[in-house]
C-alpha cells in the first residue's frame, strides 16, 4: 500500500494557502499523538505528513508558472502565514509548478473592479492555457489521487471541467464549494464516479468550527431538548476585528467574500449554508412552517482608498429565539470570529484521507459520513454524532449500513442510494 496520497488544487487561494502549510506544520505527528486543530490523527494508517501536493491549477497571473511552494505566498491571498520562513518542502513534491487553467466562470468581471492587492488579476495570454486533455495528462503523469476543488463561489463550468478531468483521469474529488447540490446533480454526478470505482466528498466545506457548525450544534441541542426554534438567523461578515492586528490601515474582505459580493453568484451558496441548520429539523421531522431559518452568506467589508490589504478573519452573528417548557421563551445572541482559511483546513486533510481508505476498501460514490461531517451540503445530512460515528468507523477501516450498499461488488446505483434532499429542496 502507497502511503502517499497525491493531491491535485485547483485554485491556489487562502485555502490551499492554509492546507498546505497545515500539512508541513503537522509533518511530525505521529499515529496517537493528540494534535491541537485536527479531529483525527490517523485514519486507516494515514497521517497528515503522508498528503504531498503534486499538481495545481489556477489564473492569476502572480501565481500561474510559478512553483506552488511560492504561489499559495502570492497576492491576494492574505490568510496566516502558518511556516514563518515558507519551507513547505515537505508538503509540496520538488518541481511541482502552479498551471494555468481556463478561467471559464472562475473570475466575475466585477472582481478586476477592485485594488490588485485584494482581488484577482487573471493572465491574459490564454495560449498558455491547459486544455481538458492536458490537465487529464497532466494528472495521470502526476499519479494523483484526489482533486480538491477550491475554486471561487459561481464557477460551475470551471468545475464541471475539473469533474470530468477527474472522472477520465482516475481522481477522486473533494468538493469544497457549492456547485452541484440539488439532487438531480449530486445523483448524476454520483453514478459517474461510481462507475469509475471513484469517490468524492461533498459539497461545500463545513471548518472546523465556523459558522455551519456553531449554527448546527445549537439548533441541534434545542430540538433534541424539545425547544422549538422559530427563529435562526446567522449573518457572516468579512472584517478585521480583534483578532490582535494591529496593522494601520484598513482591511478590505479577502476574495472568497468579495467574490460573492454580486448575488448571482451566492446563490447556491445561501442554499448549502442554509441547509446546514435547516437539515437538522429534517433528519428529526420536525416542522419548518413558519420558522426563520436563515444563513446570509456574506457581508463584504471594504477599506477606502486603492491599496487595501485583505483580512481572513470572518465574523459571525447568530440570532435566535425558541420556545420550550410551557412556551417559555429563550433568546440566544453569539457571534464567533475565526481565522477563515485555516479553520477550514483541517476537514479537508480528513477528508482527502477517507477517500483513500475508502477507495481501498472497496467504497464507491458520495462518501455519506465524512461528507456530513465536513461538508454545509452532502448527499445525506446526518446528526454531528452519527456523522462523527460513521467517520470514526471508516478510521478503524470499518464496514458500515451507511457504506455497504456503497461496496463495489454490491453495484450500487446512486438512484437507489440515500439522498437525504429532494430535488425541490435544493435546484
Ligand atoms: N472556510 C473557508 O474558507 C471556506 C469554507 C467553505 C467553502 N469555501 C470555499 O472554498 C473555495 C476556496 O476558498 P478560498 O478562500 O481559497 O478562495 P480564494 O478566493 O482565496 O481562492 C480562489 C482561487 O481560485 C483561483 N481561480 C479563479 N478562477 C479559476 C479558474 N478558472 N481556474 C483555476 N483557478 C481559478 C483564483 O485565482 C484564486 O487563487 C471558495 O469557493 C470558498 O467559498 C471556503
């Protein structure tokens, strides 16, 4: 058994940014070392230092033909610097070269609006620009085992191309965005990977502890303790705020945010988040008539004048009220900061590891567990517990109820699978 997984980003921003970094960070942990920041050390016998970055895609011209080692450094990304001095010669293979991918609906025209040091600034000469037959090359020569799509919010074409680069490359996917979340598509696209004997996790990451989960973890506490909340309201905001920073001047919202500043793009967005809190009234049947279950996805911040630099800190509002004993009334106000990008990083070097022990192990298809466990919208949503306890067993390298119908050798068809949302929920 390789103990490498080779992984392929497409989309060299924050997140990529704070993975591989988070990767180096953690080359030293060993199988039951407790690590701070991760939920798992070692699942199914692979640790955080057996993940190398073998290929990469993206557009902006500060990061394509340049080694990845140096790109995720590269304006505009903005997230912390995890390696002071940048040595993240363990995490990366040597010669692995960010590529230049189409752009496609990666970049809204809207975002050249911007400073440079804050928004995207894509290549202009497109001759340089892999084609679905390259990338698919490109792939196979780099041996890689899994994509992570990180592209911004609203690229759905760019995606489908990376969908089916993995599809004729052999890749598994973990889907980090939201695109192809109602129904009919995550069906779709299931059967395709599993008639290549393919998995993928998805869609859309749930951090560590960000927002989606502060927001699950509540609503899930009050309706198993019988309250009936009527009303959840999580509002998200990109700001510098007291996170200790004290450069001077102001801070404008990094790329994530402001490219979901036009609401067409945000769609599917508001959609996965809101399913976060409203998938827990429908895993326990309890009604959402009349209930204000809301997730805004974003508020974007700007500093005035023409050099910002970008913040990755988010700040979350939540506001409720509930009802309980006699119908007693609560009313719950919290607000969370985090350091964006790498609270999300650590789902994503779970998550990249379950595709592995689980293709091993003979699983195809949408991986229920781990994608409720990581993911604001995945083909089933499941109680934070049950997705933790599914996660767990295929750690150990356990068969569950959840992933024996997904066996190989049971042919499973996605039709037939558990897919927790009706179409209506979602497209
Ligand atoms: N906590 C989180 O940060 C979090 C949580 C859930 C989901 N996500 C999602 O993950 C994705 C990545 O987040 P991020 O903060 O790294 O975003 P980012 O804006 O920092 O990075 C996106 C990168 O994609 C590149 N890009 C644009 N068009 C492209 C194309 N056609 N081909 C290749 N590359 C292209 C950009 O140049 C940029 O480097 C976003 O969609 C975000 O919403 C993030």
């Amino acid at each position: 058994m390789s103990k490498e997984i080779r992984i392929a980003v497409v989309g060299v921003g924050n997140c990529a940014k704070s993975l591989i970094e988070g990767v180096q960070y953690y080359q030293d942990l060993r199988s039951g070392d407790e690590a701070s920041g991760l939920a798992f050390t070692d699942i199914g016998g692979y640790l955080p230092r057996n993940l190398k970055f073998v290929a990469a895609w993206d557009v902006d011209a500060r990061k394509v033909w340049r080694s990845l080692s140096e790109a995720i450094y590269a304006l505009p990304n903005c997230a912390m610097d995890i390696i002071p001095d940048h040595d993240v010669s363990s995490a990366v293979e040597f010669g692995t070269q960010v590529r230049q991918g189409p752009r496609m609906d990666g970049v809204a025209d809207y975002m050249l609006d911007f400073p440079e040091t804050v928004s995207f600034r894509p290549k202009e000469d497109t001759s340089n620009e892999d084609n679905i037959r390259d990338v698919v090359r490109h792939l196979k020569e780099r041996k890689v085992d899994v994509i992570l799509n990180y592209l911004p919010v609203g690229s759905r074409e760019a995606s489908k191309f990376y969908f089916d680069a993995a599809l004729e490359a052999g890749c598994h996917m973990v889907n980090c965005i939201p695109v192809f979340i109602s129904g009919t598509e995550a069906k779709e696209w299931e059967q395709k990977f599993i008639d290549k004997g393919l998995t993928i996790v998805g869609s859309d990451m749930k951090s560590a502890f960000g927002a989606s989960r502060l927001s699950q973890i509540i609503q899930e506490a009050m309706l198993d303790a019988g309250i009936d909340v009527t009303q959840h309201i999580q509002l998200n905001m990109a700001a510098m705020s007291s996170q200790g920073d004290n450069r001077p001047c102001g801070h404008t919202a990094n790329t994530d945010f402001l490219n979901m500043s036009e609401q067409h793009r945000l769609k599917e967005k508001h959609i996965s988040k809101e399913n976060v809190i409203r998938g827990q009234n429908k895993i326990r049947g309890k009604s959402m008539d009349n209930r204000t279950l809301f997730a805004g996805p974003s508020l974007t911040v700007h500093a005035i004048g023409n050099n910002p630099s970008g913040t990755d800190t988010k700040v979350c509002n939540i506001d409720m009220v509930a009802h309980g004993f006699a119908g007693a009334r609560y009313f719950l106000t919290a607000r969370l900061e985090v350091q964006d990008s790498p609270n999300s990083a650590g789902v994503v070097i779970d998550a990249v590891r379950f595709c592995k022990v689980a293709s091993e192990l003979g699983v195809v298809g949408f991986l229920r567990g781990p994608s409720a466990y990581t993911q604001k919208t995945p083909p089933v949503q499941l109680s934070l517990q049950q997705s933790l306890d599914e996660c767990q067993a295929l750690a150990r390298r356990e068969i569950t109820e959840y992933t024996r119908p997904q066996l190989k050798e049971n042919k499973p068809q996605a039709a037939e699978l558990d897919h927790g949302f009706n179409d209506s929920d979602q497209d």
